[in-house]
C-alpha cells in the first residue's frame, strides 16, 4: 500500500490540480476506492479512466466529423496487434503525463510505478503486429479515418520464462483484471457461418442464387479501444471481436444431468477468440487457424457494407468510401466472403462484385520464405467454407483463362499464377488469392519489393505489371522515442526545438550539431542513464551483474534461424575464446543483451535458446574474462521490455541472412534511439545505410545476390567452416559439450545442421562479421566519433516515422487525403 497522502495537497500546478479532482471522483466513484486504502492497481485504474474521459471526447467528435464529412475510410484487417501497455501512450498523446504525474504524487503515488503494472496487450507475435499497432496510431495521428479490425484473444502471446536456460512458455492472462480501455458492443454482432452445404444452381450470370446453409454458426462481438493520436489530433477505433455461442446452453441437457455436454457448442463456440497462434512466419495449419482467420474477416466485412450501406444506401459506391487493407495473407479470404455478400447478400452481379472486391482491397505482403506462405488443403475449405470454395474456382477459371492468353504462356506459367497449387495436394495458395483480389499489392522495404516482383508473383506480375508497389515499413515516434526515452526527447527539444515531435523528417536538424563537443556529451549522459536503468533490471531478472559504461550490444527480436542468433552466438564463444588467450588485445567491455521468443513447436529456435543461456552461465563465471564479456538472455521479449532495452542499446545487431528479412522494425527503432547497427544488407538495412550514409553504418557479409549466386554455384560449408579457424574452434568447442559438460551431446546435431548444409549462410557470413565486430571495438575506442555518428543515426531516421508511411498508403493505395498535411500540423 502506498503512503498515506498528504492531508493537506501541496500545491499543484493549474492542471495538475484540475487532473487531481478527476482523479479522487475517478477512485472513489469508477473504482469504489477511498484514497487512503488504495493500491496501486486502484490508483491505475483511476488514472486510465481519468485519460479515457479525455479521450471519448475525441472520439466521438472524430467519428461524428468522419460520418458528417462521409470522407473515405480505411479498414485495416490484421490477426495481430501487438499494442503493448496504453496507459502511458494514451496520456502521453493527450499531454496528461505531467499534470497526472504530479496529481498523483500528490497522493504519495509514482506515475512509474503504477504505469509499470498495466498489463501489455501482447495480441500479435512480433513485427507483422506491432506495425499494425504502429498504424493505427500513426493514423490518428495524421487524420486517416480509420478502423482496425482483429480479434479478442482472450489470452494473447504466452508468456516466457527461462527455466535452466530454457524456454518454458507460460498462459497468459492480460484481461484477468479487466481492461479499462475497451467498450463491449452488443449492438456490433454479426453471425459467422461454417461448413454445410450451397444450395441453388451454380450459374453466375442466371436468376437462381446460390445461397450458402451453413452447419454452424457462431456469433462475433465487438471490442472498441479508442487509440489516441498526437496531441489527441483524431482517435481510431480499433474493433476487435469476441466469439460467442448463440446460445449460452442447452438447457434441456442440463436438465437432463448432462452439465457438460449443455456446455459444449459453447466451448466450441468461443475457442475461436481463446488464443493467439504463437507462430511466426510458419502457418500453423490447423483449423482453428482458419476459423479465426475467417470469423474476424468476416464479421468485418459485415460490419464495414452495413455502416455503408446505411451511410450510402448503395453498395455500388463502396470503393468510393472504404479501402480495405490486408495485413498479409491472414484475411485474404476476404477477396471470396467480399464477393460473396455482394452477389448472395447484395444481389450484384459476378462482374460487379470482382469488381467491386478489387477496387476496394489492397494487400500486404510480409515475407518470402516459401515454408512461411499459407495455403490451406482445399478438402478442409470444401468442408468449413463450401460456397468460398466454388467462388475461389471461377475466380481461378477466369484468372486462367486471361493467364493462357499471355504470349508465351506455357504450362508451368498457368501452373504458378493458378490459385490452386497441384503439387502438394492440391491447397488454396493465398497470397495468389490476396494478388488477384487487389488492386495494390505492396511490399515492405524496397529490396523485399524487389524480390517479390522476381521471385513468389513474377508470374502474376507479368499479368498485372503496375500492381506491386513499395511501401517501406516505419514505427511511430511517438512510442519509440517519446514515450520510450523521454531523456532524449528532451535532449533534442533543448537542441533543435519542437518541429520533430510532428515532423520526425525534421530531426535532420541534429545532424548540425552532430561535432558539438556539449550535445556529443548530454548524448552520451542520455545513454549512460538508460543504460544504468537497463542494468538494474537485467540484476533483477537475470541476476547478472553488468558494467554500464561497457558497449551494450543487443539483438532483441523473434528467435528464428533466419535472423540468426547463432551467428551472434557463436562469434561470441570465439570472441571468448580470444580474451581467455589475450585479455590485453580486447581492451573494449562488452554486454551481449539477447531476448526474444521462439515458437513453441520450433525446436531449433528453442535448442538457440538454450544455447544462448548456456554460453552465458560459463562465460559470465569465468574470471579470465576479466569482465570483458557478459552475455545476458532477458525473458519474456515483449513491447514493454523493447521500450527499456532499446533506449539503451549502444549496437544494434540486424544480421539476418541477405533476402530473408523483409523490413525489420526493430532496425528502425534502435537506430532512432542513437544505437550504431551492425547488419547486412537486408531488408530496410539497405535504407537506413541510405539514410545515415555508409560511413556511419556496419555493413558486412553477402548481399542478396551474392547469396543466391552462392546457392546457386554450390556452397560448401564444410569447406568454409575448415577455413575459419575461429569458427571451427567455436563450433568444435560447443559439439564438445564444453557449455553443456552435463550433456555434451546437447549441441551436436544443431553444430551438425551447419556442417550439412548452413542454409542460412552463417558460416559463409562468420569471417565477415567477426571483422565487423572488431571494427566496432575500435570504433568504441574513439568515444568523439561514436557519439557523432549515434547522433547522425538518430538524425537522419525520421523518414521511418510510420506517418510517413501511412501517407504513402493514403496517397497510393487508399486514395484518402490525410486531415493533418505536415506542414499544417501544430
Ligand atoms: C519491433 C518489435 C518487433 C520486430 O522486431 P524485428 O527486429 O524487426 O524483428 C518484435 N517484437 C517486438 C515486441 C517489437 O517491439
């Protein structure tokens, strides 16, 4: 319990003290508290309520302006939103941190520490959902009417925990205590179908409709949390749905003493919202998956032609009014529910609704690793959408029809562009649905376009040639910088002024002062402070000690072999091995900061994992070390963990295998925050070397080409590894058991899968890197131009403010004019 508050309140700000009213009336009357019983999760609750009065407000007024205007909006349809905490987001955006900071000190309660216990909304499994969440915000904050739509996980992302250096995944359980910023809609419920049977002729362009007799229908709910944009410009909505049973029970088993089986449809029911698939970039191929992915598509796609055809009386005009926008191939089966509620609901013809469909959807594509695109076994379609399935045919008739007539079209073209693929027993390919169905289809990063054009849709590229478009990736200020590291925020206030914080494009301002010895220092301080901060919470939850003034290196994402960890890893056992024989050559500290998750079935992500930890025990214990290399794996990577880590980070590690990342965000954040990065070229890497110039950025190892090329000629990796005595040494060393003595074998297929085969190219890389990473050493060593070119990072980054980004869509793909122009905002 917190201190007893002041009897008589010290005397507070104008706002501050109108803020502390709304607070007492908030704890005693939303929360049925008194002041001086309170806890801290009372005294959070009163603040959210005390920020979301602020925010309805809003709200209202920018749904009433988007409705009165009838401008276009955009329906953002997303499986995953990885918002993390709101509290602070929402009160930093309305300018209510401060005033609530000091209403609430003058209770005895720090705003830090109740901010602390808000749970993170954990609805998405990394970058694909954390830009969603980007969006939406960046959204609001440039005047986009929007909406986004996904679903209500009841539980989001597991949680982990490292048990004996492993990856236990643990439930979690964020609305367990109820969540303040969100509003149940009964009003919003739509029936979604399953299964059954289509009824009536199948003739498009006759009389009879075919009308779909579903087996099973449930019922979504809708979830609307206001997301508040800069300054509280505008808010959108974000619309999550809730699975519900039609009917509660069935009283009549209960009745007869059946309590459980009263109950089943229910569970049946309501599983589809229960939990959020824990994998990334690999489909998880089940059904539920599926069932998900249609129940919130659907159920959106309800939602958004009522609001319309209630606004507009005509379907006809939806293109004209709404763009729909695909966040990857997770609500592709839109293209096919679209076309069917416009031609079995609205009574359109084929033509009008493949029409229609097109010139309202646009679609995401988020990667390229062939094993990570979905396609679903057309028998399971046929059984739990059986009128999609017929839909999905004489979409794939007409697409090859228009296909033969290409000049030069040969059966191999028809086999690739076809939405069925043959080979593997016959599935939907959805990305060739999501293509088809759109008008746009962009990628997110210039290289990863540019693959995408050559490689997975070359074909359909050659049949629609103007319809992939760029749209590289970006991260909202607000968050990654603002609200994650106020110190610096601040630091650049005093420097440049206040134009960055609503044009991030104006933190090029920096650059000029970027050889002032005075903000080269205050840079430093910055870091130095975030960086102590990290340290006390790496002892906290590690119980490893580290040096603060020592180079904090950190690579912080998902764990999957092609972001490779295990190549940080592994330059790190040769990098010991190194100090143990020569402490005096490594005159640079170093703190090695892993964290991230690996889905739970990818074991070879887990075994990284372990490896990770187990270096670390034996190298942390060891004395001839001298201190000159920590190794820490921080658990439980989430949005509030990056905001802690990132701040802090000196280097930022972005090596995954050239033409596998498609944009990376992380890149983006850490580079905002002044880290130096230490990354191929890959995904956006390639812009940011653009950006911050290639003498301020460390490039190293095979490009994109020079992989494929690679591939193509015959890699060897034995050969490589024989020829990399610190490699070899490394690899030989962990086969032993030397980090695993209780289980020497621990290692040995994993040491063996790079022998075999290195797909990832980690041994063909490791030369390369290991020489970047004493270049950093002796870039570390001359403390003046570190700090220049961590200042130029951060100055020359803004491009990748997610506002940016969303104009673009606007501009390109949506056709909706932003309400805030950059240069008007104020
Ligand atoms: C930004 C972010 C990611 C994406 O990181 P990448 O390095 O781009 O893979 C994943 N998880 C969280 C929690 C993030 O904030």
């Amino acid at each position: 319990m917190p201190a007893a508050p002041a009897v008589e309140a010290p005397p507070l700000g104008a706002r501050a003290s109108v803020v502390r009213e709304q607070l007492l009336r908030k704890l005693t009357y939303a929360v049925g508290k008194d002041p001086f019983v309170a806890r801290r999760y009372d005294w959070l609750l009163a603040a959210s309520h005390v920020v979301r009065d602020a925010i309805i407000d809003r709200w209202i007024a920018s749904t009433r302006e988007t409705y009165r205007s009838g401008r276009k909006r955009v329906y953002y349809l997303s499986l995953e939103f990885l918002i993390g905490r709101l509290f602070r987001d929402a009160a930093s955006n309305l300018d209510l941190l401060e005033p609530l900071r000091e209403a609430l000190a003058s209770f005895g309660v720090a705003l830090d520490d109740i901010a602390e216990i808000e749970p993170d909304a954990a609805l998405g499994n990394g970058g694909l959902g954390r830009l969603a969440a980007c969006f939406i915000e960046s959204m609001a904050t440039v005047g986009i009417p929007a909406m986004g739509y996904g679903i209500r996980y009841e539980h989001g992302l597991f949680r982990q925990e490292i048990v004996d250096g492993r990856q236990v995944e643990v439930p979690e359980d964020w609305l367990s205590h109820g969540n303040p910023w969100e509003f149940e809609r009964r009003e919003a419920a739509y029936e979604i179908g399953f299964g059954g049977a289509v009824e009536g002729r199948e003739d498009w362009d006759g009389a009879t409709k075919p009308t779909w007799k579903p087996a099973e229908r449930v019922i979504a709910v809708a979830y609307d949390t206001p997301i508040v944009g800069w300054k509280g410009k505008s808010v959108t909505t974000l619309r999550l749905w809730a699975a519900r049973a039609i009917d509660p029970m069935r009283l009549e088993a209960f009745n007869q003493g059946d309590h459980l089986g009263a109950v089943t449809e229910r569970m049946r029911a309501e599983s589809i919202s229960r939990v959020l698939y824990p994998a990334d970039s690999t489909p998880a191929g089940q059904e539920l998956r599926l069932r998900q992915e249609f129940f919130f598509t659907s159920a959106s796609l309800q939602d958004l032609l009522r609001r319309h055809v209630q606004q507009f009386g005509d379907v006809r005009s939806l293109p004209e009014h709404a763009a729909v926008q695909l966040n990857d191939t997770h609500p592709a089966i839109a293209v096919a529910e679209l076309i069917r509620l416009l031609v079995d609901v609205h009574g359109l013809s084929w033509e009008e609704a493949a029409t229609l469909t097109r010139e309202t959807i646009s679609y995401t594509n988020h990667t390229l690793l062939p094993e990570a695109l979905e396609t679903w076994p057309v028998h399971l379609m046929e059984r739990l959408l059986p009128r999609h399935m017929q839909i999905i045919y004489a979409i794939n008739a007409r697409l090859l029809a228009d296909a033969r007539r290409l000049p030069g079209a040969d059966d191999a073209f028809i086999a690739a562009v076809s939405l069925i693929d043959e080979s593997n027993g016959r599935r939907v390919r959805m990305g060739n649905l999501a293509f088809i169905g759109s008008h746009k289809v962009n990628g997110v990063s210039a290289l990863h376009t540019a693959l995408m054009k050559e490689t997975v849709f070359a074909p359909l590229a050659r049949l629609h040639p103007d319809r992939i478009v760029n749209k590289t990736n970006g991260i909202t200020p607000r968050r990654w910088l603002f609200q994650a590291n106020p110190g610096l925020t601040a630091l650049i206030r005093e420097t440049i002024g206040d134009r960055f914080m609503e044009d991030a494009t104006a933190l090029s301002d920096l650059a000029r002062h970027a050889d002032d010895a005075s903000l080269q220092e205050a840079f430093a301080a910055v870091k130095q402070a975030n960086k102590q901060r990290l340290a006390a919470l790496i002892g906290e939850r590690t119980g490893v000690r580290v040096d603060p003034s020592a180079l904090f290196d950190v690579q912080v994402k998902r764990i999957h072999e092609y972001k490779r960890q295990l190549l940080n890893i592994l330059e790190a056992v040769a990098l010991y091995d190194a100090i143990r024989a020569d402490p005096d050559r490594f005159p640079v500290p170093r703190v090695k900061v892993f964290a991230g998750k690996a889905a739970a079935s990818y074991w070879r992500a887990k075994l990284i994992i372990r490896l990770i930890n187990d270096v670390a025990r034996v190298v942390n214990a060891d004395p001839a070390v001298q201190g000159k290399l920590k190794i820490v794996f921080l658990p439980n990577y989430n949005v509030s963990l990056a905001e802690r880590i990132i701040p802090a980070a000196d280097l930022s590690e972005q090596i995954s295998t050239a033409g596998m990342e498609a944009s990376g965000t992380g890149n983006m954040k850490l580079a905002l925050n002044g880290a130096i990065t230490i990354g191929t070229l890959d995904g956006a890497n390639v812009e940011i070397r653009d950006l911050v110039g290639a003498e301020n950025i460390i490039i190293f190892g095979l490009c994109a080409e020079e992989v494929t090329a690679l591939r193509a000629r015959g890699y060897d990796p034995r050969a490589t590894i024989e020829a990399t005595a610190a490699l070899k040494d490394a690899l030989e060393a962990i086969a032993q058991g030397l980090f695993s003595p209780d289980e020497p074998g621990r290692y040995g297929e994993l040491v063996g899968s790079l022998y075999g085969g290195d797909h990832f190219m980690v041994a063909a890389d490791f030369a390369a890197y290991a020489e970047a990473q004493r270049q950093v050493d002796r870039l570390w060593q001359d403390q003046v131009t570190w700090r220049r070119k961590a200042i130029l990072n951060t100055a020359h980054v803004g491009w990748f403010s997610s506002d940016r980004t969303v104009r673009e869509y606007a501009e390109e793909i949506w056709r909706v004019r932003p309400r805030v122009s950059p240069d008007l905002q104020s």
